[in-house]
C-alpha cells in the first residue's frame, strides 16, 4: 500500500465506505437499483479523479472501466440481506465474471452472493496472515485498497443503510447508531418536513371529511 492508501485506511471504514459507494457512474445501468448516484461521463470521470488523487489506486491491476464495476458491485452489498431480491441479480458475478479469479479453489455457486463476490475478490491476492495467539484471532492484512474496502465492508454489514430521503444524492452510507434512517442532518431535516406536511395533509382531509359529515347530519 502507497501513502495515499494509508491516508485512505486513517479516513476510517465507515467513511471510506461511503466516500467510495457514492461516487457516481457514468449514465445508466443495469440493474436499475443501483444506478442512483449517477452523472454523465464528465461529471463521473472527475469524482473518480478526485478520489484516486486523495486515496490512491484500488490495486494494481484495477484501472480504466473496471473501477466502475468494482463500483456496481459494492453498491450491490448494501442489499445482501435481500438475497431473493431478484433471480436475475442474484449473482453479482454475472455482472463481472472477471472478478471470480483463477486461483480459487472455492467452489463459490454453492456460497451466497455476498460471500462469494468478498471471497472471489480476497482469494485473488496473497493476503499476510497475523495470528494473535492468545485471543484466537486470526487476522488478514490488506496489501491493496480493494482488500481493505471489502474486509471493511464485511466488519460493517449490519450496518450499511440506504438514506431514507429518497433523493439524498449520497444514500450509500455506514450508521454509526442503531437508529439511524438518514445519512446527514441535512437529508434528516428533509424527512421530519415530509413527515410533517403529510400528518398535516392527513389531518387536513380528515378534518374536512369531519365537517362535510356534520352538515350531512
Ligand atoms: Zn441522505
């Protein structure tokens, strides 16, 4: 790992998380679900630019469009409790089949999706092993940004959630406390101010529908 990565890792895993989960694609993709944030080519091209400049490259041989598929797929994780989403997208891999890796001894159909595609991408590379003897532990050692992200995204999936606000243009994020619905105090706001326009639009209808049935009677 080169300074930037280091850099990247000290941001912290919830962060970086979010940081790279939203950066936005380039037009439309499918499946549709994942496509939110997106931007045109310039607009995506120049976030990407900007975060390898701040946080360095995924792994070496990670360049070009395979960003934007590493992309697609963490988006995926994010609804890993909903295996049964969709038949059609239940395999992350059958969107990039290269990412199955050669070396794998695995056999990874027989896995989840989540687990296959965190076992797929770890199994590429050598990752250094650390045992602490005394409490048992068994630790991996990220050698690239990619290793890292993902064994982030493994420490942290009970907690990825999906900004309530239905047009948050960052929904991607980790919570930090088990009640958390919205990514920002921002998107927060927005939601109490929805929620408040339909109780008053609810108590609206209900009280005209109140008065229309007292001069009935
Ligand atoms: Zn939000």
């Amino acid at each position: 790992m080169n300074g930037k990565n280091v850099e990247a890792m000290g941001r912290g895993r919830e962060y970086m998380l979010a940081r790279f989960a939203n950066l936005p694609l380039p037009g439309s993709i499918t499946p549709k679900f994942l496509e939110q944030p997106s931007g045109d080519l310039a607009t995506a091209e120049k976030a990407l630019c900007e975060f390898r400049s701040e946080f360095g490259e995924l792994g070496p041989e990670i360049t070009g469009d395979k960003w934007y598929v590493y992309l697609i797929t963490f988006r995926y994780q994010w609804y890993w409790r909903q295996a049964n989403r969709n038949p059609e997208h239940r395999r992350p891999l059958s969107i990039s089949i290269h990412l199955r890796g050669k070396k794998r001894r695995l056999s990874i159909n027989e896995m989840d999706d989540a687990s296959a595609w965190a076992t797929s991408i770890l199994n590429r590379n050598n990752l250094d092993v650390e045992v602490d003897f005394p409490s048992g532990r068994i630790n991996l050692r990220p050698n690239t940004l990619i290793d890292w992200l993902v064994l982030s995204l493994i420490e942290c999936r009970r907690k990825l959630t999906i900004c309530a606000n239905g047009s948050c243009r960052k929904p991607y994020f980790v919570k930090t406390h088990p009640r958390d619905r919205y990514c920002c105090k921002d998107c927060s706001d927005m939601g109490r101010q929805v929620g408040q326009q339909r109780w008053e639009q609810a108590n609206r209808s209900a009280g005209a529908k109140r008065c229309r049935n007292r001069k009935k009677s």
